[in-house]
C-alpha cells in the first residue's frame, strides 16, 4: 500500500519513531499507528491555521443544551478530588460550559476553567458569572504563572497535536503533588475492532490528532513526572484515570 511508505516518514508525535503502519483513510485524511509505542496519529496534521478555524466554529452541544444536568455528579468528583489534593487551587482544561468549575467553585475551591473553543468561554461566562475563564491554550495560560493543586482534562489530549509540549504546560501549572483526573478514547479496548478500526467512531479528522491505549497514555504521563495511576474501569472505549505529579518542587 502506497500510504505505508509515504506516511512512515513521520515521527510519531509520542515517541519520535518513524516506523508506522496505516490503519486507514476516512474523509480524505490517512491514520497511522506508530509501530513502536501503538499511537494512532493522523497525518499529515492538521496547520494552525485550519485548527484555528475548526474551533472557531465547533459546535458544544451536549452540555450547552442542558449544562447543569451533570452538576451534582461533577460536585462528587470534585469531593473525591479534593481528598487526595494537598489544595484548593482547581483547574479545568477542555471547560467547555464550564459546568465543572461551577461544581468546584460551590465546593470550595478557586477554580478556573479555560478552552480553546469562544463560543463555549462566552457561554460558560453568562452561565457562571461568579467564576474564572480563559479562552486560551493551556501553552497561553502558562504565562499567567498560576500553580493547581486539581487538574480536571476530559477528552482533550487527543485534540493535541504537540502532545510534548502539552505536558510540559501541564508541568508548569502544578504544585508538587498535584492530582490530575484525565479521561481520553482507548484504542486499546476489548470493544474497539481490531480488523475495522477505521470505522470507529473516534477517528475523527481535523478533531482527533492522536488516540492512546492505557499503556502509551502511562508512557506519555511517566516521561513528564507523573505517577501512581489508577484507573476506572469502563464498559464504553475510553480511559479514565487518577494520576499524581511526583516531579519536586522547582
């Protein structure tokens, strides 16, 4: 197949080796899955240029349309959190509306939401005047030099292209010992095809840049300081998990 050869000259965005595989075409974009570490990657990614514009123009219709419906669940996971962090200090990455800082701000904590996405900042806004929002990359959002205890990033690591990079942002916005709850699709699962993984629905182009299993999500988190990782069992492909920022103190 032609893709093979043309694709596997791209490092993969995790582990820098070139070696890949195709998984397939959807919607005139190729995915690839790295031959060393297992990551699905399309290629060529995406420009800023076009990220830019799909953002500018994404649609956020499941909490929009009834955003204080997972409230009093968020509320719970904000309790759980908050036991094992050694602070306050809350920060959601991926906010969409905004609904889980809510919960964190009516829980105690000094919580900040930020998203790539204006029209869910704008709304998350209106809904939650009394709260914090950024529409800024978490990149951006490191200049403002604060420091989290809490890190809440749902379905968001997959939307990055420069995955090293992402984590190093991550790093810099951490106390010691910060606790993180991440979540992101799971290629490795019993319920995703391993004959047509191409039709699953998180390939997704433009939107989805790079899909884990729970093996090279650890491998990612670990590069960059992270450790004691537990996580949630799901009957749906997605990986849920608790993980703890070890690095020391700068």
């Amino acid at each position: 197949m032609d893709d093979e050869k043309v694709y596997s000259m791209a490092q993969c965005s995790l582990c820098g080796q070139i070696e890949s595989s195709p998984v397939g075409e959807k919607q005139g974009s190729v995915f690839v899955k790295c031959k060393a570490c297992s990551l699905i990657r399309i290629e060529p990614h995406p420009t800023d240029k076009e990220l830019e514009v799909f953002y500018q123009n994404y649609v956020y219709t499941e909490r929009v349309v009834n955003p204080r419906k997972k409230w009093l669940r968020f509320r719970l996971r904000v309790w759980l959190l908050r036991l094992l962090a050694p602070g306050k200090k809350f920060l959601d990455i991926g906010c969409n509306v905004g609904s889980m800082v809510s919960a964190a701000h009516a829980m105690g904590c000094d919580a900040v939401g930020i998203d790539v996405g204006p029209s869910a900042i704008a709304h998350a806004k209106k809904l939650w005047p009394d709260c914090r929002f950024y529409n800024e990359t978490l990149e951006a959002f490191t200049a403002r030099g604060e420091k989290f205890d809490i890190v809440f990033c749902t379905e968001v690591i997959e939307h990055v292209r420069d995955l090293h990079g992402f984590m190093q942002a991550l790093t810099e916005v951490l106390n010691p010992h910060a606790i993180l709850f991440f979540t992101t699709p799971d290629s490795g699962h019993f319920r995703v095809s391993k004959t047509d993984l191409i039709s699953w629905s998180e390939l997704r182009p433009t939107e989805h840049l790079a899909i884990f299993n729970k093996a090279n999500i650890q491998q990612l988190f670990q590069q960059h300081g992270f450790g004691s990782f537990s996580f949630v069992p799901m009957h749906r492909a997605n990986l849920r998990f608790y993980t703890r920022y070890q690095a020391l103190a700068k």
